[in-house]
C-alpha cells in the first residue's frame, strides 16, 4: 500500500451557516509539489488551516504520516506554515525569528545556530541575521518566513499563497527558486493558490477546488488536457464550450452541435443519449482549413464549417473566431510559423477541424 | 520649410480676479493664525501666571515683587507636603502596578473570547470611565463600610518616613484605573495582527510560551500607555481619595485643597507646578515610547 504524508477522508467543515469545506477526500504523497487551486472563497485556506491544526474539521478525518489528527492542536503536529503574509515577529531579528520553532522543541543552542545558519544560506539571506522584519523588502521576508518554516525540518510544508504580495517579476522568479528548494529538501509542499498559470508550472499535482469541493485530482498535464467537468476546463486556461446535444454515448462520442454532427474522445458520467450536453475543446487544438479542401478536413477526425468573423494578430499567434450558426462560434488558434503567410480573411469559408481525442463531452451542469 | 521659433519668456500682469484671490488667502491665513494664537493664550496663560508666580518674592499672588526661590524651599520644608507627596506616589505606583495587570487580563478577556454575558461585562468594564466620580466615589465609601474594610491602613517606611496608607483609597483607585488600561490595552489588541499567535504556535510554542513571546511583547506599546495613564490618573485624583481617604490621610492633590482653605499662597503655586512638571514628564515618556515604538516595528503592514 502506498504511503501518504497526509490524507483527508470527507473533511468537512461549516462555519455556522456557510459551508466552507464539503466532504473532501485528498490523498498526498511523500515528497510531492500537491497545489490546492480555486477561486476566492472556495476554502482553500480552510482546507489548509485545517491540515496545520488552526481549524478543527466538523466532521471527518485528517491523518500526518499515517497518524490521526483529531484534535491535536498546531504545536503538537509535525508541520509548518509559510503564511500569506508571512506573519513575522516584528519584535525580534531575522535570527530570532527563525530560531523560534527549534528554541520551543528545546534544541540546544549550538545547533540552533548551526540550523539557522544553513537555512539562511538556504533561502540566500547570509548576513542578514541581526535585521527586523521591517528592514527587509517583500522578497526577503517571504524568504525568512520560508526559512522559519523548513528550519525546523517539517514532513509537510503548508504554504498559503506565499506569493501573492509580491511583484510580477519577483513572483515568476520564486516560483522557479521554490520548486528548486523543495527539490533540495525533499519535503512534501501543500500549495494554495488561485493562480492557475502558478499551479501548472509548479505543482506535481493539482487538487481544483470550487465551492468547498475539490473537483478534479491530476498532475498538470491531465487537469489541461483532460478536464472531466466544465468549471475545471474553464478555470484552467482557455477554452470552446458548444452546446448541443448527445447523439452517441460510445467511442467516438457524437454530439449535434449548430446542425453539423462531429466527434469527441471522451463522454462525462451521468450524460444520456439525446440530452443537452457541452462540447469542450482548446482553441490550439483546433485547425483550420480552406471550406474548399474537403477531403483533407475529414482527414483530421471531424470537421465543422462556418465563416470567419474576426481574426486578431497576435504575434506567435493569431485568433480567428468562426460563426458556425446564429449563436455559436468557436475561437481557435493557429501558430503563424510561416512568414508573410496570413491564412484566412474575414469572411472565408473554412474547415475547423479536431482530432476527436481532443475534444470532451461534458455534462451541460457547473 | 520650418522656421524655429523661439519660445516667448514674457511674463503677463497678473489678472484682477486672481489677485482678488491672491488677497483673500491671505487675509484668511492671518485670521486663522491670530485665532489660534488667542486660543492657545487662552488655554495656557493661567497656566504660566501660575508657574511665574510660584517663583515670586512676596506673599502675593497678584503682584510681582522680583524672583525667588524661597516658596520651593518652604515647601520642601513642610513636612506635611512631603508626606502628602510619598502617599500619592505610593498610592499611584501600587494602584498602577495592580490594575494594569487586571485590566491587561480584562482586555484579553474581553477581546479574545466569546463567552455568555461577555456584553454586559464589556459595559461594566468602562461604566467607572462613564459615571461621575462623586457617584463612584460614594459607592465605594458605602461598599468600604459594608465590607468592612473601612479605612483600615498600611504601614510603611518609605525614604525615612512613616506612611500609613488606607487599604480602601488604593483599592478605588484601582477600581477607576482598571477600565482605563483595558480602553487602552484593547485598541492595541484590535489592531494586533492574529496570525503571528498562530505563526507562533505552529512553531511548537504552547499558550504560555506563545502569551510570553509573542503577545505579550506585542502588546507591551499599549500596557506600557495604560500604565502611564492610570498613573496620571491616579496622581491627578481627588474627588476619589478624598470621600475614601478616612481621617488624617492625604495625596498632594487633598492636601493642596487643605491648604487653600485656608488662602492661596505662592506656595501653593509651588506645588501646583511641582505636579505639572510631573505630569509633563510623564507625557514626555509616553510621546518618547511611542515614538520608540514607530521606529522599532512594533506595528506591521
Ligand atoms: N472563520 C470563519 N468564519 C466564517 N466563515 C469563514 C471563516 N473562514 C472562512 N470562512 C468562509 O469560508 C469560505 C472559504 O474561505 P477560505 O478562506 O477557505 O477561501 P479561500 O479559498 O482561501 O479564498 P481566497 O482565495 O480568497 O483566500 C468563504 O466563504 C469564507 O467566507
Ligand atoms: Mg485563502
């Protein structure tokens, strides 16, 4: 059986009226970059405040390496926090500071200083030991908040959006800087963020969270490329949804969409044959070919028709949005690697064509 | 063709309407400052007649007869005075210690936790800020004869003298000064960021050690405002300590209502300034504490 550093089993938790958490059940490995994302208020925080013993689950369970949490409070579980905004004494020095965690387990003075010193030497702050808080940038406090925290060598670092006080430029630059130290230390990361961009290039895998429910469980790759419901398709990056109606639940899936029929790779639960249901595909996924090339097009899997409407320049790329009928269009991107070479003009009558692994059939609901 | 022209450098008469406006600023600018000035003589004038005639060479306190020290002197000699003076400080210092630990606990009390009556006991606290000492002082009185306390007194030596000081005046004072350090105590705890409790006990601290190193610490701005406070207050009482005081005891404020009973003297110019610079000095730490507090990071973004 394999092992998990931490483990929810239906956590739930309600504050009075508002449910923040619902019934959630997580599994997180040893040593893995696992992100919790979501939008404002779907109880990312409160799943993580739940894990580091600040909030107690109304019901369900938690388990730390294997070991019931129950009602053992923060001090007593063998995790550590990096807040959002870092929440730094301010009363003590950048030494003190991350001295702090190790001064309360009792450990002795000569290795206190030993371990503040190669955590600072971790987080690049060397020299930086008799300043505040306050005479730190923004950068260099997450860093010291960073340190306080893997100092007192965690089995699970809890990390509540870390970046998000910080400037663009600061921010890609410790994302990448992040992922190197947790590959340094090995130690499983539990990341929030409501960043998606943030989450795919970080994370080993992502837990999409809305409205106190985790929705989809993936690595990167399998939350872009294979959402199973339309809040995770859309949440994460770009996409087409065409309403239309089920006409084929087996392999290939066939769905009517603006009176043309065409194909997807893969059909979610609880849809029946002749229901509504939404076609889901990324605009990169879809090409376009000239309406006269019509072997060619169903060549590619299936194939729609429709005109073009408006095309935008947008340098690797260009936009084109196709009218299929009265309400329906699709937004699709084609690379521009040829020079001079523009493909389509408004008003051409083209192809939008898919390979139907591509596209998915998700159920009309959330 | 482009012929460059020069920028033109000639500065135009000023318009009427602007020096109309022009004026009117500063016409207001001088009203205002002339009525602040008036102001601040009407606040402080008293105040420095008082102090000018405390140094005056004469029984008079209308007419100046040339400098002197002599008033400062004869009050040191008066032994009365001095005495009056130890019981305030005595008085002012345990007061102070005693109810900033109680209101500091109160503050924490009523901040922190959510518990049955916690509305009704948040509206007692302050009532002693509220009611008029006369009824407050008078309440005591009556709760001293009750309980039996009356006006039984400590005895202590203190710089070579012998104080005997009534259990019941410390005991109001503490009673009016609790709900001041818990005013104060408490803006500072609203405004303290609550993370760093629990940044604190993630980091393996428990209560205690989180209590000690960090909130404490924290909220030492605020405990350190309240006691200067209940100290001012305390030595600054007189409504209070008279109805408690009992027979023979007085604080410098009941001693100078004494003495004026029986005409006001320089001397009582003397003492009267003696407590101002008092209580200057105490504002003097308290602005230098705070600004101490600015610069040192007490608060965060
Ligand atoms: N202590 C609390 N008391 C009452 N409601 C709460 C409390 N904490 C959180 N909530 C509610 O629970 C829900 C989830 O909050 P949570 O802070 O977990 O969201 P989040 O995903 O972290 O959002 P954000 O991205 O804005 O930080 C919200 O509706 C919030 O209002
Ligand atoms: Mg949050």
């Amino acid at each position: 059986m394999e092992r998990f550093d931490v483990e929810l089993r239906k956590v739930t938790k309600r504050f009075g009226e508002v449910t923040a958490v619902r019934d959630v059940t997580l599994q997180i490995r040893s040593g893995e970059f696992f992100s919790l994302l979501g939008p404002s208020g779907c109880g990312k925080t409160t799943t993580l405040r739940m894990i580091a013993g600040f909030e107690i689950p109304t019901s369900g369970q938690i388990l730390i390496g294997g070991q019931v949490q129950g009602h053992l409070p923060p001090h007593k579980r063998p995790v550590n926090t990096v807040f959002q905004h870092y929440a730094l004494f301010p009363h003590m020095t950048v030494y003190q500071n991350v001295a702090f965690g190790l001064e309360m387990q009792k450990v002795d003075k000569a290795e206190i200083a030993a371990r503040v010193g190669q955590a600072l030497e971790l987080v690049h702050l060397t020299g930086m030991e008799n300043r505040k808080p306050k005479q730190l940038s923004g950068g260099q406090q997450q860093r010291v908040a960073l340190a306080r925290a893997l100092v007192n060598r965690p089995k699970v670092l809890l990390l509540d959006e870390p970046l998000g006080a910080l400037d663009l430029k600061l921010r890609k630059n410790m994302q990448i800087e992040l992922k190197n130290l947790q590959a340094e230390v090995g130690i499983t990361f539990i990341y929030v963020t409501h960043d998606q961009e943030e989450a795919l290039t970080m994370s080993d895998r992502i837990a999409v969270m809305n409205r106190g429910r985790v929705l989809q469980v993936g690595s990167p790759e399998v939350i872009y490329e294979q959402p199973e419901n339309r809040f995770v398709a859309d949440f994460i990056g770009e996409t087409n949804f065409v309403t239309g109606v089920l006409q084929r639940a087996g392999l290939p899936v066939e769905i009517e969409v603006a009176g043309q029929l065409v194909q997807a790779g893969w059909l979610a639960e609880g849809v029946r044959t002749g229901e509504t249901a939404v076609l889901s595909i990324r605009p990169e996924k879809i090409h376009l070919l000239p309406g006269s090339a019509n072997g060619e097009a169903h060549q590619f899997g299936t194939a729609v028709s429709g005109q073009v409407e408006r095309t935008i320049y947008l340098g690797t790329d260009t936009r084109y949005l196709i009218r299929l009928d009265a309400e329906t269009r699709l937004v699709v991107r084609m690379q521009n690697t040829q020079v001079g070479h523009s493909h389509f003009a408004i008003g051409d009558t083209v192809w939008a064509c898919w390979n139907p692994a591509h596209a998915r059939v998700l159920s009309a609901e959330e | 063709m482009t012929a460059v022209t020069k920028p033109t450098t000639t500065i135009l008469p000023e318009s009427r309407a602007s020096r109309q406006e022009r004026i009117k600023t500063q016409l207001a600018t001088l009203g205002l400052t002339g009525y602040g000035i008036l102001a601040y003589l009407f606040l402080y004038l008293p105040i420095i007649i008082l102090v000018i005639f405390s140094f005056n060479d004469s029984r008079s306190t209308a007419q100046w007869a040339g400098f002197s020290t002599a008033w400062y002197v004869e009050m040191m000699q008066d032994n009365q005075i001095i005495i009056s003076l130890w019981n305030s400080l005595f008085v002012a210092i345990v007061s102070t210690a005693i109810s900033t630990v109680l209101g500091t606990l109160a503050a924490m009390a009523m901040e922190r936790y959510r518990f049955r009556g916690r509305l009704v006991m948040d509206a007692i606290l302050y009532l002693p800020i509220i009611i008029p000492d006369i009824a407050m002082a008078i309440m005591l009185l009556l709760f001293f004869n009750i309980s039996g306390i009356g006006f039984n007194t400590w005895r202590i030596e203190l710089a070579g003298l012998r104080l005997s000081v009534p259990y019941s005046v410390i005991i109001g004072h503490v009673a009016f000064n609790i709900s001041f350090v818990a005013v104060v105590v408490r803006a500072r705890l609203a405004h303290m960021d609550r993370t760093l409790e629990e940044a604190a006990s993630d980091l393996y601290a428990n209560a205690w050690h989180t209590f000690w190193r960090v909130t404490l610490p924290m909220l030492m701005p605020g405990i350190i405002g309240g006691a200067l406070l209940a100290f001012t207050l305390s030595l600054d009482d007189f409504v209070i300590t008279f109805f408690t005081a009992g027979p023979g005891f007085n604080t410098l404020p009941v001693r100078v209502f004494g003495m004026i009973k029986k005409g006001v003297t320089p001397k009582i110019n003397a003492v009267s300034s003696l407590m101002l610079a008092g209580s200057l000095a105490l504002v003097l730490i308290s602005i230098f504490l705070r600004r101490g507090d600015d610069r040192g990071g007490i608060e965060i973004v």
